[in-house]
C-alpha cells in the first residue's frame, strides 16, 4: 500500500491555511533559545508587527534534541524583515543552523494535530483478518501492528519486516542467536481439555535456514503438536490439527527458527476450532458495517515436508454463511462472529480497517505512516480543511473567504468519501439470518 506521513498532510493543510501570510515554514539559518533567524524567509516592506502571537514550532532539529517539537509564540513587535523571529518565551534549547520549524497564524498547533488523526480515522480500507480464536497482543495475528504482539523468550531478535510479507504491509522476522530460537505470542490461549483446534501460520526463510512451526502446552511444559521442518524460501503454510491434552489449560505458539544463524519470517497466525464457534474480533472492528464477508482458504498440494506444510496462493477463497453473535457496543470487544464447521479451511474476515492514528509527530518512523495513496491523501487535507476554515472564519472579522473555502473543501470530503457509514450491498450475502439482496 502507498503511503505518506503526517509531516506531509500537515505542511499542506498550513500551506492552504496561511496561503496570506507570506510564510509558514521553511528551515533556520540560525538561532538561538530566544530567537529564530531565516534569511531565505525575507519580506521586505513588511512591519514589525507582522507575527505578532504567531505560533512558531521548531518541527525537527538536526540531532533530534530539544527544541525539536516545541511551540512559542512570536513576541509583539518580534519580526524583523530580513527574516528573524524573537520568542516571547525562550526554548529550552538554541535553534541551530538546519533546523525546520512552521508558523501558525490560528489556534495552537496541537490543535491541527488533533484535527488530523480525527479525520485520519474516518478513513477505512480493505483487508483480510486471520479468523483467530486466539486473538495475539495488539492485535497482532497479522504482524500488522506498528507494535509487537510476539516475544523471544530464550534468545534471538524479533522484529518487523516490510519487504518480505504475505499479507499486508508488514510480517513479523525472528533472527536466531541459537538453535530453536522462536517467538511466541505475548499472552497465552486459554484452552478447554479434549477439544480440538486447528493452527496455522504462513512462513518464509533465508537462505540456508529452516522454519518450524509448534504448539506448546504451558500447563505441562510439554509440546503438544509442531509442523515439518520446512527451508522454502516461497511462503508456506504450516497447519496441523491438535487435541488439548488432559490437564493442559493454557498453550502458545512457538514460531521456530531450526538453525543457530537461522532467518525466519512468519506471517497470518490463527487457531480455530473444528466445530462451529463463536469468534472474537480485533479491537480496531468495533462497528457491524466494518464487516463485508467471511471465506476460507483451502490448503494448496503438500509441499516437501510432509503433510502439515502446504504451497501458498494455490486455492481461490470461497464466502461461506456467517452471523453476527453477542453484539455489545459498551463490552471489551464489541462484535463477535459465529461461523460454522470449516474442517481444515483457514478463515478469514473480509472487512475495513480503519487507519491508525498517528502516535508521533515528525518521527521518521511506522507510528508517523499514513497508510493511503496520493488521491486518498488530497481528501484527507480536504476533510480537515473543511473543518479548519470554519474555525479560522470564527476567528476573523471579515469572514466570507474562509466560509467559501470551507465549503469547497466540505463538498470535496463529502463527494469523495467521507466517514464510513452502513451501506446496501445489492449482491448475495452469506450472513445467516438476514435478508439476501
């Protein structure tokens, strides 16, 4: 999926905002705690006066330190035309030659911050979820969290990988420091004893390593069931039925790297039942119009393993009937699915994922990603200018520019997209119970 940052949608909503006041963000000659000097950012003719109680915010600094992220307002009288700010409270730390800042002629810069994620989350897009009776930390089944839901608890390095994946944007890596070094979710699965599940998780290999899939039994620190050893650098299924054995109240999955210098990769972990059962869903599906379908995957032909690992991408998805079950918009978990009896199908919901919200500002990290493309992001910056004009026009005594704007960029949202809301599909549903369009 493309993708921009925060940083961007930013720049662009103040590029628009503050079109009138000449500049609104560029990059420090120099400086120091009191003062932020641009001589790129000359006005000449201008008055003193021009800032006044202007917000200036130095976005990045060159080492990342202080004052990268802080906020002060322009003193009165404070311009001077050749390109330099006074502060009227200093920060805590000399602006230096490089450094990036912005300048904010409305409200306080944390509020367009807010207004940002506020429509980001609007925004909902397509994907797969591994049908799962256990769902990992942070959601993390498919290793799509900007979090890590999986541990090493011996030795080794887990981590995130962006290249090598089956679904999504991301999988989740497991470099050994010895042999059988594996990952393993960071809660376990509560089980009841005597019944059976079926697991599955996709993976992928390094050269020269080898990947091994296992369930585990925490009650009695013993392994229950665990795949062939498989070496294919293409992604493979590892799937196996299991039983809980007498006693067992508590499992893990133990994603396996065999080697002492192995590199594995491992993608969509799910456990279901081999009945019909009522499933849990991730915390981000917290509304019925989020979900679309429910479908199983076939198993592809045995690889070379044996027959717990299968080929990938091999066999087409079938829809299969569903019902929504124990629906409680004030509970932990809002939704849950009743699918029926699937056998060794791995299941998968078809649904929208909403876009995460940001949870830096100009970190040059995953948590400052916007997952969408470039026509999503231009309605993006117009949904939170609709918004933004509006409050600026509140803010003016001669309010008609901003009023017009608003509304121009409100038609651009609404037409566009705008919020998620519950829809009449006119084709054939498989939900249980419901009328069939």
């Amino acid at each position: 999926m493309a993708s921009t940052n925060f940083a961007t949608i930013r720049h662009r909503c103040i590029d628009a905002l503050y079109a009138d006041r000449g500049i609104v963000r560029g990059t420090a000659t120099s400086g120091s705690a009191t003062a932020v000097t641009d001589t790129s950012a000359a006005l000449p003719g201008s008055t003193v006066d021009h800032f006044d109680y202007a917000f200036i915010k130095i976005t990045t600094t060159t080492d990342g330190l202080a004052p990268q992220g802080e906020v002060r307002a322009v003193s009165e009288g404070g311009w001077t035309n050749t390109g330099s700010w006074d502060v009227l409270t200093d920060f805590s730390a000399a602006v230096d030659t490089s450094d990036t800042y912005e300048i904010h002629f409305g409200p306080h810069p944390v509020w367009l911050d807010r207004l940002i994620n506020k429509y980001a989350r609007n925004f909902h897009y397509k994907t797969l979820w591994p049908l799962s009776l256990h769902i990992v930390l942070v959601d993390d089944n498919d290793f799509e969290s900007a979090s890590n839901g999986w541990i090493t608890p011996v030795t080794g390095t887990e981590g995130k990988e962006t290249t090598i994946v089956f679904n999504g944007v991301r999988s989740g890596s497991l470099t050994n420091a010895a042999a059988n070094d594996y990952l393993t979710s960071a809660g376990d699965f509560d089980v009841v004893a005597g019944k059976s599940y079926y697991s599955s998780v996709m993976s992928s290999v390094l050269p020269n390593s080898d990947a091994l899939f296992r369930m585990w039994d925490v009650t009695n620190n013993v392994s229950i069931e665990a795949s062939a050893t498989v070496g294919q650098h293409a992604w493979t299924e590892l799937m196996f039925q299991w039983t809980v054995p007498t006693g067992c109240r508590r499992v893990q999955p133990r994603l396996v790297g065999v080697g002492a210098n192995d590199i594995t990769y491992w993608d969509d972990y799910q456990t279901w039942s081999g009945d019909s059962a009522i499933y849990p869903l991730p915390s981000w599906i917290t509304r019925k119009e989020q979900i679309k379908d429910v479908v199983v995957y076939p198993q592809g032909t045995g690889s070379v393993g044996g027959d717990s690992d299968y080929r990938s991408n091999e066999r087409q998805g079938q829809s299969i009937p569903w019902r929504f079950e124990r629906e409680d918009y004030g509970a932990l978990e809002e939704i849950h699915l009743w699918v029926p009896d699937i056998g060794m199908n791995r299941p998968y919901v078809i649904c929208e994922r909403p876009i995460a919200e940001t949870t830096a500002d100009y970190a040059t990290t995953t948590a400052n990603t916007i997952p969408i493309d470039s026509q999503t992001a231009d309605l993006l910056v117009s949904g939170v200018l609709s918004e933004a004009f509006r409050e600026l026009a509140s803010r003016s005594t001669d309010s008609a520019h901003y009023e017009k704007q608003a509304k121009y960029h409100e038609g651009i949202w609404q037409n566009g997209m705008g919020t998620l809301k519950p829809r009449e599909h006119k084709t054939k549903s498989n939900r249980v119970g419901v009328r069939q369009w």
